[in-house]
C-alpha cells in the first residue's frame, strides 16, 4: 500500500471505523466480510489486505499510463476514448476483501462502506491530479425505477463524501432517460449499444468550462463512463475524468 494512503488511513482510522451506534451494534453485531471476525464490517487485518493501485494504467489495453491516461493506440482504435481524460482506480476489485466489500454496498444497503470507499477514493485523486478551479465531483446517474427499487445510487454516495473530502463542489448533471439492460451482463459491442443515446445532462444544468470528475462504483471496459463524458464534452465541459473503487 503506498505511504500516503496508509498514514491516511491511520490517521482517520476512528472515522473510518463502521460502529457507529453502540445499541444497534449489540442488537446487530457487524462481522468482518473477509474473515468473519465481529466488531465491524473489516476488521483491521483485513483493511491491511487491501491492494491499493500504485500506478495508473490504461484501462482499455493496461499499459502504464500518467493518472489513467488513455494511451494513444487505444485513442486511434476507439476515438470516442477522447471525450473521458482518463479514468483513476483506487483499488484492484480482484485482490484482497474488495469485490465482498463493493457488493455488499452495493446490492445489500450496506451504506456505511460508502464513506470508507469515499475517503479513499478522495485521497487517491489527490495524490493523481492536480485539482484545478472550476472542478465538480459528480456521480454517474441511475434510471429513476432502479434507484427506486435499490433505494440508492451507490455512485451518488461515493461522489457526496469525495466532494465533501476535498471541500469540492458536488453536483448531479447527468440523468438516464432510459432504462437499460446491465452491463455486466453484456460484452463488447453490445455494452456500447446498450448505452447509446441514454444520457442526459439535467435540465438547467450549466456545465460549460467544468472539469467534471465522474464517479461510479467499478468499471469493467470504461464503456459507462465515456458514453457519460461525450455528453458532457458536448455540453461544453473542458475535461471529464472518471474516478472508481476499482477496475473489474
């Protein structure tokens, strides 16, 4: 894990903690997703498990490359790659207690690991990019019947404490006009036809000069994040980067 990161980590480590309420905590005892140790939902021998990307990649091919970059043969071969600057990953979704902990969030209203995820998220953009004036932090937007059925947004959790981490403003500027089937479900093509034309920047919304950090839980093929970005390149944002928990 990078110095940084763990000193963060440390250093926060009582806000980080999960038990927030003595009561419910002896009605409901948390156990550890990763080895099942009570007292919360990773213990700290788990949190140490943990593989924080040290460098940033390419996250179409996996070439290194500077905070995400998209490097430029993969540029030439999908051009559309040109309206997302890069995408910045936290952790790795394969190694250590990461996928457990991400599907618990996000499928069994497990909330609190939002601002566990959130935090770190904040301090790895920080350490990857140069935050400049104008910046936004906002979340990739659910159709309104899942977030109903969910209850949530994972994205729009995640984006409110990266905001509020970095003393940045958030904002919800895109909306699904659509309902469509998931992607991870699908492969190749059929990910970027199944989100064709779904994206919307909100009513009112003036995202003209922005530089816009979109956040989503995981991204697979970054298929999400760019259809999102060409709207909001064609809506006059300056830049569109993408911010995860992990690539999947």
């Amino acid at each position: 894990m990078p110095v940084v990161i763990w000193e963060f980590l440390r250093q926060n480590l009582t806000k980080i903690k999960f038990g927030k309420n003595f009561c419910l905590d002896i009605l409901f005892p948390k156990f550890c997703f990763s080895c099942s140790k009570e007292g919360n939902w990773l213990c700290d021998s788990c949190l140490e498990k943990i593989v924080f990307v040290k460098t940033q990649v390419c996250s179409t091919c996996g070439r290194i490359s500077e905070t995400g970059k998209f490097c430029q043969p993969c540029l030439r071969l999908l051009p559309e790659r040109r309206n997302l600057s890069g995408i910045i990953s936290t952790c790795y979704f394969e190694e250590g207690p990461i996928r457990e902990l991400v599907h618990n969030f996000k499928y069994n209203h497990i909330l609190e690991l939002g601002d566990f995820f959130g935090q770190i998220m904040a301090s790895v953009l920080r350490e990857n990019l140069i935050l400049e004036k104008d910046t936004i932090i906002a979340p990739v937007p659910l159709h309104f019947l899942r977030q109903s059925q969910r209850g949530y947004n994972q994205a729009e959790i995640l984006a409110q404490v990266v905001a509020e981490k970095l003393s940045l403003p958030f904002e919800k500027v895109l909306k699904r006009t659509h309902r469509t089937k998931r992607q991870v479900d699908l492969t190749g093509n059929a990910r970027r036809e199944n989100l064709k034309s779904v994206f919307e920047v909100c009513s009112g919304k003036n995202i003209s000069g922005k530089i816009i950090i979109l956040v989503d839980d995981i991204t697979t093929t970054g298929t999400t994040l760019t259809e999102c970005a060409k709207v909001l390149k064609g809506k006059g944002a300056k830049k569109v980067w993408g911010l995860v928990i992990a690539r999947g």
